[in-house]
C-alpha cells in the first residue's frame, strides 16, 4: 500500500529539507518549471523522496534550494529572488 505524500507547506524558494519531515501546515499551488535531470540523479532523488514520504518535486526543489545557500555563503551565487 502507497504512503500518501506530503506537500510542502512553505514557499518553494524558502524550502529545506527540514521543511520536508514537518507536517504539511498550509499546502498551495506554486509555480513550476519542466527541467532535464540525469536519470541515475533521479532514480536516487527518488529513494530519498520515498523514504521522506515527500513528491520528487519537494525533494529536488529542497536540494536545488539548500545547493544555492551554500553556494551564497560560499560567495558563488547571485542575489535570492523573491
């Protein structure tokens, strides 16, 4: 039997995966873009999502958001949108 997937409950650019293992407070509909993501990365994006009880989505976009802080504090990245 499938577990059901929580969706996040805070806005996408502000998302951890200490968001993830939270129960969801108030789910919304967020705007999304279509990327190409390699298959073996995927397939292990997956496991993680499946062990969090989480969609894909959230976890991709947790580890995209968490990537792009350390790259902030590390001096690489640009200015945060939003």
């Amino acid at each position: 039997m499938k577990r059901a997937r929580k969706a996040p409950d805070v806005s996408l650019t502000d998302l951890r995966f200490s968001d993830l293992v939270r129960s969801p407070r108030n789910p919304g509909g967020h705007r999304l873009a279509n990327l190409k993501v390699p298959v073996d990365v995927l397939a292990r994006v997956h496991q993680v999502a499946r062990r969090l009880g989480v969609t894909k989505t959230a976890a991709i976009v947790a580890l995209l958001n968490e990537g792009l802080a350390a790259a902030r504090r590390r001096g690489l990245g640009g200015r945060r949108a939003g």
